[in-house]
C-alpha cells in the first residue's frame, strides 16, 4: 500500500450515535474508505491457523460504551481481538483505564496531574467509616457510568453502599467555587492537540454540568489557560487515549482533572464552539494506517457535524429495517440508590412522561437526595398534585438508564415502579408479555402525565 492509497477505517460501535456516524462521514468526506463494526456484520475466525475478521479494515476508531453495557468485559475481550490483528485509536486498555473513573484518577495522580481527593473501599462500613474526612458534602459516583448517570451529592448523614447495582462507588471530594455559578471545563484532545473547549454550566435544578442533565455550554477554546491545556493532553496521554474529552474543574489551587473519557459525545462541544472533532479522529485514523490527508480539508469538514446516516451502515440495519429492543408490558428490574439495589416487578406504562417509584422502595435503595418538586396529573383527574423527583439507575434487561424518577405512595397499587417514557422510548412494547403472568391491574392503577 502506497501513501496514496485509500485507507479503510473501521468505526467499532455496537451502538447507533451521532459521533459514529459523523467519524464515518469525515473519513468519505477525506477521500477514504469505511466499514462500521457492528452486531449486524462483524465476524471473526480462525481456520488453519489464519486469523480473519470482516469487514477487512486497516485502522479502528474505537467507539465502545463500555459505560453502558452491564458486563463490559465482553466488549473489551473483542476489542482486544480486534487490536491484535488491525491498529486501534483508543486502544483497550487505556480505553478500561478512562472508563474506570478510580483508575484514571491512580494514573494521573501517580504522574503528579492533580485530581481531586477520593477513596474506595470494597466494604461498605469501611466507606462509611471514610466518609466525615471529605466534610459537609461530598460527591459519591460509581466508577463506572456516562453522562452524569451514576454522581450524587451527599450530606454528611447520608450512608453509602460500596456498591450501586454491579458497579463499585467511591466518595470523591467536592470542588465548589462559593458564590460562583457551579462549571467545569471540557477539554476536547485528538493526538496531541487540543481541537476545542467549553465551559459546562450546572442547570438551576441540578449541581452536574452534564448536557445530558439539561447544563448549558460556552466556548472556552481561546481562554483556556496554558496550564489547562498542558493538563488536559498530558491527561489523555499518561492514559494511553489517542482523542478524549478530559473534563477539569477550576478550583482556589488551580485546576483539577475530573475525568478522561474515550468516547466523549461531539453534541454539547460543537453547539459552544461550532467545531466537530470528528474530521480530527478520521485525520488520525488514516494517517495511522499510513494514509494521507488534505489538513485544509479536514478544518473545512470540522465547521459541520455531518450526523446524517453514513453508506457504511450495513444494509440490515438501515432506517426502516432495524426495530428496538422489545420490553414486556410488565418486566423483572433491578433498581439501583446509593444505599443499595433490589430487584421488582414494574409495568411498562407509554402515557407517563416520568418513570415513578414507590417511596417506601426509594428509600430502602437510597435514591435521592431530591433534586426538585414536579407536578403531576393522572390520566383521568384533572387535578395536579407535587411530587419530589429523584436520581435513580434502572437496568432493564441488561441495560442500565439513570434517570430522573418521581416518587409517591405506591403500597396500594400492584407495581412498585412505573416505566416512563424516559425509559420506554428506548424500547418497543409489547404488551402481550409480562413476567407475572396474567395478573389484572388493580382498578387505582392509573397512567401519570407530566404536568
């Protein structure tokens, strides 16, 4: 293969996202050619001591959300195998050590990059026990979640479980700015440079500066300071990530890392900074493969995020032939708090807005603190009354989803929880399946409306 020669790159997502896609589009856009690696059409074997895999590729972009998935070891073992045989940005296991929020904080720490105060302990008295040296409130997050999913604010009262669900939870220290709007910064690194930055701000209801969780963005690429900038690419290098969107936090000391995350969404950075890091990771992708690349190009393709649906979707999952993963009317969840998880029966109802949890169970799991108070309308009255609305992780069929629940009485009805469509817009329903049988509704059973 010549320098001149088009270059394959393979985008290895299982799932459906507007970064994929635009990655994909970059690297046509460029001159080059692409393949999605998905459910739908990878294979790999070994025959005769050859080993093959399809679609034949000459570089990966590594795009896996091990957040997401409940056993993320089974997506890294393929990523493995796929890094034996073709060269891969975000490689494995700087990919495990990014996803893993402890580790990251170990590496960087261990490399004199500050990060803020944390401990983790595998027994929950022993958290407990730790918990009066990060003072009157503290951050308690799972060590492995997305999009501001999995992160809560503690008072000093409020016990903690070593674990939320599957996941291992640590305590982290607080860094908050009195009597300045709470934000930190996110750093987008391709190679060894920065291709833009924002500034995320907390929504009035909430302390996280998540998009996902409605925070609102601003440009930050021309004031960062060089101290932000040599942080947030020496951060993404001692993790071993080839792009990553590193988040800091600013502090009386200076700034802190926060996180490294190898598969940073491209959404809240292109509306502050109107630039898409996408042709950056398909520029880095080809010439690693030994390719070439137009520079002027690529800063042309960076002013539009192209998220429309790329040629390399393969041919079964084009819009219109795919269909959502199938949830019954009624399914078997597992319902997640900082106290703890258990597991009930919910209904799967597509006229509530909100997924709701009964009180009694929000508060054997820990869900909360409350964030705020919403109103609420049953489908048959025309009154409205309050509810509290709390953070909750819910996994469904081996899928976890934090979100926002609402929280009522719900001892006289038959489910503890309801499933909103927070949750169902996910899935399709079909109401001929429950787990609980036949069972009737009870008649007080009513769907809720947000008001």
């Amino acid at each position: 293969m010549t320098a001149a020669d088009p270059i394959t790159v393979g985008v290895l997502s299982l799932h459906t996202s507007k970064e994929s896609k635009a990655i994909l589009n970059a690297v046509e856009e460029l001159g080059h050619d692409t393949a999605w690696l998905r459910e739908e059409n990878t294979t790999m074997s070994v025959e005769d001591g050859e080993v093959v895999i399809e679609p034949d590729v000459d570089v990966i972009a590594n795009r896996m959300l091990l957040s997401n998935t409940e056993q993320p070891c089974e997506e890294l073992g393929l990523a493995s195998t796929l890094n034996r045989l073709v060269p891969m940005l975000n490689e494995p296991e700087a990919t495990m050590t990014a996803s893993h929020k402890l580790a990251t904080a170990a590496a960087l720490a261990s490399e004199d990059i500050r990060v803020p105060d944390v401990y983790m302990a595998l027994s929950s008295d022993k958290l407990n026990e730790a918990r009066d040296r990060f003072g009157e409130e503290a951050v308690y997050k799972t060590a492995i979640g997305t999009h501001g999913g999995g992160t809560w604010k503690i008072g000093p009262n409020d016990p903690v479980n070593a674990k939320v669900g599957n996941r291992y939870a640590f305590l982290q220290e607080l860094i908050d700015m009195d009597g300045q709007r709470h934000r930190d910064i996110r750093v987008y690194v391709v190679g060894d440079e920065v291709v833009g930055a924002m500034y995320r701000y907390a929504p009035d209801n909430d302390w996280r500066t998540n998009v996902a969780v409605g925070g609102s963005v601003e440009d930050a690429t021309d004031s960062l300071s060089d101290e932000v900038v040599d942080m947030a690419v020496s951060a993404s290098q001692i993790v071993g990530l080839d792009y990553a969107g590193v988040d800091l936090v600013e502090s009386e000391d200076g700034a802190l890392v926060l996180e490294v995350n190898p598969t940073a969404g491209f959404k809240g950075l292109y509306e502050a900074t109107s630039v898409s890091p996408a042709p950056y990771i398909a520029k880095l992708a080809i010439e690693r493969a030994g390719g070439e690349v137009d520079d002027g190009r690529v800063w042309e393709l960076s002013a539009n995020l192209d998220d429309s649906t790329p040629s390399a979707m393969p041919d079964i999952f084009r819009p219109g032939d795919g269909e959502p993963a199938i949830i019954g009317y009624t399914e078997e969840i597992v319902l997640s708090g900082t106290a703890g998880s258990k597991t009930v029966y919910a209904k799967s109802d597509t006229g509530a807005t909100r997924t709701s949890i009964d009180t009694q169970l929000a508060a054997d799991i820990g869900a909360g603190p409350i964030k705020s108070i919403t109103r609420v309308k049953s489908g048959s009255r025309k009154t409205s009354k309050s509810r509290p609305v709390v953070d909750v992780v819910v996994g469904v069929g081996g899928n976890q989803h934090t979100v926002t629940a609402s929280v009522e009485d719900r001892s006289h009805m038959d489910y503890p929880v309801i499933l909103g469509r927070d949750i169902l817009g996910s899935y399709q329903v079909d109401v001929s399946r429950r787990v609980d049988g036949d069972k009737p509704d009870s008649p007080e059973e009513e769907e809720e409306l947000l008001e």
